[in-house]
C-alpha cells in the first residue's frame, strides 16, 4: 500500500500493521465453520492457522501466534462482489508453477508483439497498466502475480487492482529480472509512471527514504528492514536501465507513451486489433 501510494498507482487498498490476538480477535469471533475448521493448536501450544487454496495451504506451511499474538496487516474491506462486481483476469505474463514447463513469454523474446495484436491490450490503456504493475511487483520481488482484478463498473478501460501482493518483499538481495518481462519485452511506459521513477531516484526524494518515512506511521513500524529498503533504490535504477535500453533501440517517441494507447479501428466490436502507438 505504500509503495503503491508512493509510486502513484493508487490501486492497493489502505492497509495497516496491527498486533492481532489470533485467539480473541479472530477464532473465538468468527461464527464461520470454514475459518474455524483451520485452526489448531501447535505441540509448542501456539495457536495456529492456515489457508485454503490449491498447492501449499496445509498445516506444514500454517502461521502460529506467539503464543496467541501475531503480527499483521489489516486491509481496508472492498465492496461486496454483489455491490462492485469485479473480474479476475489471467496475466499475459503468468508462470507455469513447474519445473519443468516454460510459458511462451519465457522462451519468445517477441512475446509482446502477439500481445499488443490482442483485444484488449491492443488500445486504451489495458498494456500500460499491466507494466505499471510489472514495475511495481519487481520493486517489491513478488513473482506470483497470475491474475489480475478490474472493476466492471469502469469498462474495459477500468484501473487494475493490485491485490494479493503477500509474495513481496522476500529476499531483498535478489532482483528478479525476468519480474520485468512486460516492460522489456513490450518497450512502452506511461510518461506519468516514468516522470514518477525518475522523481524517486534523486537523492533529495529518495525511493528508500520516501518509502522509510511513510512506514514510519505504521503501528508495526518500522516494517521493512534497511536492507528491503536499500533494494528499492537498487531496484528502481534497473527499471530505469530498461527504459534507456528500449530508448536507445527504438526511440523515446515509440517508447514514453502518453498514458493512452489509440486504437485504428472503431468501436471495439473484435478480440484482434491493431496497436498504434
């Protein structure tokens, strides 16, 4: 949520740090028979939980209160599905989750070019935004963006949603490159999403330094450890390197977009089109 607010993408919900009696406030709360059902208590007699979900939510992988006390983040409720009905969309730029599998944009240099031909990433600003999100999730280190949100109320040319970011900030001396596929591959930026990094490079509005000052009004302060923050900066010139590399190959004017991809066609009536720029 900071780094969102920080970067201008505005897209995460508001969260917060809070100390959370996992006992108390949530197990002896709820009167879901699901969310009690993962509860358990640990041999050290912490109490425990874990997720549902397809691959690794069991109890070898649950989180456990100290004993009933465990540190979290709270997010601020969106709207029920019924009031703000939502559409969850595979990313172009998914992982194959496997050892020995590889999706086409890991193996296909020119990917993107495919991509830019498909409805809707061929106009409006559908493209722009996934590599806004591509930025923001190699800054963070998280490779586990599959899908993507969008509200339906706002059409096609809705602002995506950057839910379910738990992946970031994991190992803070690795930068995952291949997180950037969108941008390397794709070469085009929103010139407001450029103007931003740029900003947050110089020494005066330091991304680490922006970054520590915001998480300093968190209750769970300070949050990050330095070495998380110092790989923001890290990381932010590398994004930038890429942004140089696609300038000097191809021209500022094919690469810095003005937020808004036109289309050539008419009414958006087919699922192929052809990009302009």
């Amino acid at each position: 949520f900071h780094l969102d607010r920080i970067l201008d993408f505005r897209r995460v919900p508001p969260v917060a740090g809070r100390l959370v009696n996992v006992t108390g406030d949530v197990l002896q709360a709820t009167h879901n028979e699901d969310l009690r059902a993962v509860f358990f208590t640990s041999p050290a007699n912490n109490t425990c939980f874990f997720a549902k979900c397809l691959y690794v939510c069991k109890t070898e992988y649950a989180v456990c209160g100290s004993p009933d006390l465990l540190e979290g983040s709270l997010s601020a409720y969106l709207p029920g599905l019924s009031i703000a009905p939502r559409l969850s969309i595979p990313n172009p730029w998914t992982r194959s989750y496997t050892f020995t599998e590889r999706q086409e944009w890991e193996v296909n240099p020119f990917y993107c070019d495919s991509i830019k031909q498909t409805h809707p990433y061929s106009s409006g600003n559908r493209l722009l935004n996934i590599i806004d999100m591509s930025i923001f999730d190699f800054l963070t280190g998280n490779m586990d963006r599959h899908h993507y949100e969008i509200f339906t109320k706002f059409g096609e040319e809705g602002f995506l949603l950057h839910l379910d970011n738990a992946r970031g900030f994991g190992k803070s001396s690795h930068d995952e490159m291949s997180i950037l596929a969108p941008l390397s591959q794709c070469c085009i930026v929103k010139r407001s999403t450029l103007l931003r990094l740029q900003l947050l490079s110089q020494s005066e509005f330091r991304l680490s330094d922006v970054m520590r000052e915001s998480l300093d009004g968190d209750p769970l302060r300070p949050v990050l450890t330095e070495p998380h923050l110092l790989a923001l900066d890290r990381r932010l010139k590398k994004v930038l390197r890429v942004v140089q590399h696609c300038i000097r190959r191809l021209g500022k004017e094919e690469v810095i977009i003005s937020d808004f991809i036109k289309p050539t066609v008419g009414p958006q009536t087919t699922t192929v089109m052809t990009q302009e720029r």
